[in-house]
C-alpha cells in the first residue's frame, strides 16, 4: 500500500474511485484508508458488485465518502461534475453516501442501466499498466472484452445479472470489432477472451460479428463464454472459423433437480451433446461446475464430478457454492442462516463458505482438492493438452494445482467489519 500513498502524494487527486469485488473489498477498503491517511481531504468513492449491493457496511468505513450503486459510467461523471460545481449530490441518481450534517444514510433514486452500451467509449487500457497483469505470474497476451449487460436466464447464483438486470442490452457487432481492432493494434495482443454472461445468446450477432472479423481480415484467437442451449454445429463451425478456439461452459450439476433449483433452464442430455459437438468441430471447452450447494450429497458431488470428467473437456473448474450479495441465493442462504464464514476475503470460490446436508467445509475442500487433482493429473490428459497447447501448459496446470492444494489467501482477512451480519 506504500506505492498507492505514493501516487495519492504525486498525482494529489480530489477524487479517488476504487471498484471492488466481494472477495476484494477488503483490499479496496485498506487501499481507501491509506488514500485518506496520505491525504485525508480525499472523496473516496467505491463502487461494482459488492459496495453496490453491500453499502450500508461498505459506507460504515470512515474511509469511504460515497458509493456508486449499479451501472457507473453516468453516475461517476454526473458525481464529479456536481462537486466540480458545487451542487448537491442527493440530486445525483444511483448513489449512497452519509449526509454531512446529521450523519444520516442517503441513498438517491436508482439510476436507469444503460440502454445504448455504443454510446459508451471503449475502456482506456493504455493507461493501464498492463504487464502487471499476469496469470500465475505468467505474462499473457490477452485482452478482455465485454459485448452486453443483462441476462434473461437470471441462474440464481449470478451476481452478474442481480447487477445488470434481466433484459440483455447488446454493442453493435460493428462497435465490438472496432474495438477489438483498436485492441489489436495498441497493444502486443494476439488472443481475446469475451467475458459476457453468455456470448452466443443471440445468434445473429455471433454471425454477424465473424462475418465482421473475415471482412477486416482480423487474424486473432477468441474465446468467450456460453450456454448448451444455444449452440449447434453450424453456429460452432462458423466461430471457429473466425478464430474462436475456446469455449467456457457452465455446466454446474449432474442433478437434474439442482440445475432447476439455480433456474439453469438446461438438461443434462443438451450439455453432452454441446461438448460433442464442440469436439467434432474442434474447439477447446471449459467445463465449469459447482460442487458444495445446501442440498448437496457426497452422492451428488460425486456424479456431478463424474459428470463432467465424461464429457472430455479440455479443462475443468470446479467451484465451490459461493452466495454473493444481490443473488437470489445470497438471499436464500443468509435467511436460512446457512453462511458459516464471515469473512469476505474467503468468498473465492475456492474457499467453502457453506455447508452441505452432509458435507462440512473442510470435507468440501478435500473434494475439491482431489476433483482438480484427479482431473488434471492424469498422464494421458497431460500428454494430449501438452501436444495440444504446448508446455506452457504444463506449467499453468501444476501452478493451478499447487495453489488448489495449499490455498492460502493472501494480505489481511480479518474484514468482520464488513461482514455478512451488517448491512442486512
């Protein structure tokens, strides 16, 4: 934290915004007290997921001023803007902060989300230091894009859509590939990973955005996220060709009734023939899982770890039930009083915060431990992955699996003060 005081004493900025996600509030929040002690006149304002839908404890901090709640692009600037002119921030939608006479909590009109995403500019990432973002420690040569907001599909555990909204709201195929040129060009990028909530629910879009990328002559590797129900072999064979290589999966369960329970609104029968498909067109596959939910069994677990080892993808993750704050399942698991960890550093996914009808935390974590390790250590995979993706491969998978095994977070995690008990 002594590099941010540094840059605060540098750049002496009035405002400072810093966006968190539930697992990273803790470090927003150190990041925030050491802003106001190197310059304690400094508006700190946080916003994204977790202070969107956690204010109320985020806004307990004395070193946060103001949070930002949902879509920020218009609420930060129209923020600013007000403070520049001196003008009353409870006049500004979409934010929550303490008033300055009485103390009392002022939460403003939510703001509408953004129906035209074009009008937005493209992400500054030349002001990013870039070559700080590694994957174990590994420099890589990929950017990141998002193409919608919302999602109609509203599974119980996404954070995402709780943000966003239901109704999906989709750039222009033209605006995407303009952007994904612009990438192309300013920056030492060679693949691209589309991080939307489902990239391929809209099909005409999909066409139209690889019939764009032909027509530029773009020569880039793309990966992107989706959903079984909304892949066919022409639609896979037509992305391929575009330069897609890799498919990211939510798979979830082999327990018909767990994926109606998270309002997956898939079958079991359309997940096989998705990974079929995608391995007789050729494209690598993701498969994502979540082992650990209230009403799973060592039964359960197990089927859905089988499960997904028949499928044959080229990876494999598997979560752990994680409820984050806004989700239907936050909601229903905190009611039940089924959180048994209060600390917001642990909601990684990796770390069990729940437990089963039959399953403690530290028995998950052995489930999940072994899952990975059955998974990926197998030397017939390793064999076919490494002639497939080279030994970077290999070194990614071992690091994955050392940090699996011996999950440590890292900094300070005693962040009670922002737990799940305030705020609610």
């Amino acid at each position: 934290y002594d590099e941010i005081g540094e840059e605060i004493l540098k750049r002496n900025p009035d405002i400072v915004s810093i966006s968190a996600l539930t697992p990273t509030i803790g470090v927003a929040l150190d990041s925030a007290d050491k802003i106001k002690q190197v310059k304690p006149d400094t508006i700190v304002v946080l916003g994204g997921y977790h202070p969107t839908f956690e204010f109320k404890s985020v806004l307990e901090e004395e070193s946060v001023d103001v949070v930002v709640r949902g879509e920020g692009e218009y609420t930060f600037l129209e923020l600013v803007e007000t403070i520049e002119d001196g003008g009353d921030l409870k006049n500004v939608q979409g934010l929550a902060f303490h008033d300055e006479n009485d103390g009392s909590l002022v939460v403003t009109m939510d703001r509408p989300v953004i129906e035209n995403l074009d009008e937005l500019p493209f992400p500054a990432f030349h002001l990013f230091p870039m070559e700080k973002y590694k994957i174990l420690n590994i420099t890589t040569n990929v950017a990141t894009i998002i193409t919608t907001r919302g999602c109609p599909m509203q599974c119980s555990f996404c954070s995402s859509a709780a943000l966003h909204g239901h109704k999906l709201r989709r750039r222009s195929y033209t605006n995407v590939v303009d952007e994904v040129e612009l990438r192309l060009m300013e920056q030492n990028i060679d693949t691209i990973a589309f991080m939307d909530d489902t990239f391929t629910l809209n099909k005409k879009f999909v066409y139209d955005f690889c019939d764009e990328i032909k027509r530029r002559k773009l020569k880039f590797w793309w990966g992107c996220t989706t959903r079984v129900d909304t892949l066919d072999e022409e639609l896979l064979q037509t992305m391929k060709d575009a330069g897609c290589i890799t498919l990211f999966v939510g798979v979830e369960s082999a327990d018909q009734q767990m994926l109606d329970k998270m309002n997956k609104n898939i079958t079991l029968s359309k997940t096989e023939n998705a990974f079929k498909l995608a391995r007789k067109v050729g494209i690598r596959t993701i498969a994502s899982c979540v082992i650990g939910m209230p009403e799973d069994t060592k039964k359960s677990i197990k089927n859905t770890i089988d499960f997904v080892k028949s499928l044959n993808p080229n990876y494999a993750l598997y979560s752990l039930a994680t409820p984050y704050p806004g989700t239907r399942f936050y909601n229903e698991t905190f009611k039940k009083n089924l959180i048994n960890i209060k600390d917001w550093s642990k909601y990684t996914l990796i770390d069990p915060v729940l437990e089963t009808v039959d399953c403690t935390s530290k028995e998950l974590r052995i489930i999940q431990k072994k899952a990975f390790l059955k998974f990926y250590l197998r030397p017939g995979y390793l064999a076919r992955q490494v002639s497939q993706d080279g030994l970077i491969l290999l070194r990614t998978v071992l690091g994955i699996a050392k940090q699996i095994v011996s999950r440590q977070t890292n900094g300070n995690t005693n962040y009670n003060k922002t737990n799940v008990n305030k705020g609610k």
